[in-house]
C-alpha cells in the first residue's frame, strides 16, 4: 500500500481562508474527489491531474472510490468545503475504512484541517462564540428529529451558543423553523438568532432578529444560524449592523 | 476615526495552516498587539511595524491598548493563536468596546478566522467531530465552576462529543481530572478520551485513553481533550495509533 489519501477542508469560500497546507495537497494530487462545487473551487492542479466529480448525497462511495484510488498507488484528495472534520468528508472516509477491505487500514490517511462555517460566520458578526458553544446540525438524513430535538434541548440547559449546520434545503424547509419553537420552550424570546448566508465570502449577508419574533424564510443550505447564550450581547454602532458577541465572564461588566 | 484594528488567529502553531488572509493582515499592519507567544510566531513585518508584547493575562487591558491606538489611525493587528473567536481575543475586544469610549464604535473592526486547536486536534486522530459537539473551556478564572459543570452535563445528557480547551495550568491541576470525574456519572466508562498536545505542529502527541481508566497527569494548557459520544468508535491498524472517528448516522454499520 503505497498510496495517500489527504481529505481536506477548503474553508468557508474565499480563497484567501484557503490554508498553504490544503493548497499543497491540492497541488500535489493525482487525484482530486469531491462534489463538485468543491471541485470547481480548486485551482488548477498539474498535467494529467485528474478530477472525479460526484454528486452530494453520496458521501460513503464517494469515500470507498477515493480509498479504491489509494490503495492503487495514487495520490487522492477528498475535497470538502469548510474543515473536512465537521459535518463534511472526513468521517464518510473513516466509516468506509472500518467497513471496507481491511488493507485500507495499512494506508497514509491523513485530514488536513480548515476554517469551518461557523468560524466564519461568527466572524462576519463580531465575537457570539466567545463562551462554550455546541455546534449541530439539523439534516435529519442521518439521525432522527428526536435526536436533534435531544440536543437542542441539552444545549439550551447548558446555556450553550448554538451554531446550526444545514439548517434548511428544498427537502426539509420546515425543520429549522420546528426547531427555534422547540428551543423556544427553554431560551428567553430576546435571545439573538444571526443567520450568515455565505460567510467567509464577499457575498455574505447578515440578519440579526430575536428568538421569540424569528423569521426563517429565505433560509438556506448556504446560511449558518448562530443562537446566542444568556450572555450574548449587541452593540448598536452608527451606520452599520450591530456587532454581536458572548461575554466571556459571569461577572458584571466594568 | 480612520483606523483598522484586524483581529486574527494564527491557526495551531505550524505556519501552513495560518490562512493567507491572516498573513496578508499581519504584513500590513503598523502595530501588532499580542501575547508574546504568538507575537514571535508572525513573520517579520515592513520596516517600521511596532509590536506590543503583553502577558498572557489581561485580555482586556490588551483590547484597550489596541483600540486606542486604532483610534490614533493605526492599522493595528491583535494576534491570537487558534481561532480568534473561540476562547480568545475577540470578545474581549468587543467587551472593551461596549465598555469604552462610544467613538470606538466607528472604528473599522475585522475578525479573520482561523483553524481552531479542536479542528487540529480531530485532523490528528481522525475524524472525532463527525457529529454533533460542544465546546468548553475549563478555566474558571471567568466563569464559576458550578457553570463547568452544568455545562459538562447538559454535553452529557445531549450526547455531544465534547472538546476541552485550556484543560489545566500549574494554578488549576486538579479540574481536568474533576470534569472528568463529572463526566463518568453520565457516559459510559469505555468512552473514548483522546489527548492531543501541540495539535497541528511537527510537536503533535497523541494519547488515547478510556473515561472510566483515564489518567489526566502531564496534561498542560497546550493539550486540547476530546470526549467521544455514543458513536464514536476506534479502529485499530498496524504499527500505528488508531484511527477514532464519529459515526455521521444512528443507523447500524453497513
């Protein structure tokens, strides 16, 4: 087993939350696998590098064909957005591995880590998650509603931020407003709700609202939702959207 | 108010997984303000760029001085390691500009992201975060201990796979093995533990343990813990640390 398999992350969007590492791997490639939204944000790689785009909802032959190409002796990249670890590519990867031709284990995987969407949304907003925060996310396609529900619930206890990963898609339009009515139940209605579409990019959009007056229409898979913690605060500022952030103390301001 | 205050994160430590867009910040900027660590990991700047070296130990005074230089018309940096969002500088800049003067609130504030310790820490074992996680940092300079607790529970009780930063310091030995102790009347005893220390440097060490056997000396404030949920699971591979990685799905194996 001569081959590598690297599963990395391109970060949020823009190419200069690219880092130098997934940039080298990209370059370095025999093999690039990926959806192909992701693909197409890889720079052109060397001659006779080639591309294998697939669709979205195929994560685990996605996975089984990049491993297949490995233990050929080639040198494969997974392609994700984001960081690989987070809701992407690279547990679809390790569960092929468990599951797969036990020879797969003897080869080079290794993840190379990126700026996942929340960090980048949070960043678009200002600090909201400056305290312990939970990160879930609400495609049911692989874990039941009662599960989600599950961890809304702990998360709301815990007084958790909450960053929300695919919130809504065509399939499932009415799963993110089921679950901040759910939350409702445990949050104060002021709490602030930041939607992010397209964070990390120069088309990214904002809206902040409050929990109790919500609005989730025009919410998509683009969008990262941000709940805020009971130690969430807005800073009004002239001219401009609020900054948002979590205060990192339990003491009172000074 | 013509200045710029860029609050940024250098990523874990190896110089390749800082983003460009933080590199580009770094090189521009007039003044640099951070804690002396991370101010010895940027690149030398143009002639004439200032660094302001301060302790570890007041975030907040640190956030002042840097707002008032940006005030002066400074292009100032605030350097943070990891993500600056995430248990470090962002925040305490916000709070300094609640707290501080309203002219503040015209300055021209930017927070680029970067790859946080947990994103490393999950590249270095594998893939740890593949379902839903929380984030808590276990220092209690800020928050009480009390807070710790309710949060490891609600973590608990939601099944999360949990990170923990800042997991000890020579003034805090014992809360790592505390949390730990908390967390054992809630998950299973066979939960797997994993320590990495220097995540994403050429320095990375990995140890992986089980909750209920763990043993938490020589753990530091450079060592970021992961705690799996339900699904995570080990697989083992010859001559070589094994893989752990999340399941994405409650479903069986397949």
């Amino acid at each position: 087993m001569t081959g590598r398999l690297i599963v990395v992350g391109l970060g949020p969007g823009d190419a200069n939350l690219t880092t130098p590492a997934v940039s080298k791997a990209l370059a370095e490639a025999t093999d690039l696998i990926g959806y192909i939204t992701y693909l197409d944000r890889a720079p052109a790689g060397p001659p006779g590098q080639r591309r294998h785009a697939t669709d979205n909802r195929v994560e685990l032959d996605r996975a089984r064909h990049a491993l297949s190409l490995a233990a050929e002796g080639k040198d494969v990249v997974v392609v994700s957005g984001g960081d690989p670890g987070v809701f992407a590519m690279a547990a679809a990867v390790f569960e092929a591995v468990e599951t797969g031709d036990v020879a797969w284990r003897a080869l080079d995987i290794r993840i190379e880590p990126g700026v996942t969407a929340m960090l980048a949304a949070a960043a678009e907003v200002g600090a909201p998650l400056g305290g312990d925060f939970c990160a879930i996310s609400l495609s049911d396609n692989l874990k039941s509603w009662a599960t989600i529900e599950r961890r809304l619930k702990a998360a709301a206890e815990g007084d958790f931020v909450i960053a929300l990963y695919n919130p809504a898609s065509r399939a499932r339009p009415d799963q993110l407003g089921k679950a901040l009515e759910h939350l409702r139940s445990f949050k104060a209605a002021d709490t602030p709700v930041i939607f992010v579409r397209a964070a990390g990019t120069s088309d990214a959009k904002i809206r902040i609202q409050e929990l109790g007056t919500v609005d989730v229409t025009s919410v998509d898979m683009r969008t990262l939702v941000l709940i805020g913690s009971s130690l969430t605060r807005k800073i009004e500022r002239p001219g401009a959207s609020p900054w948002i952030y979590t205060l990192r103390s339990e003491r009172e301001l000074s």
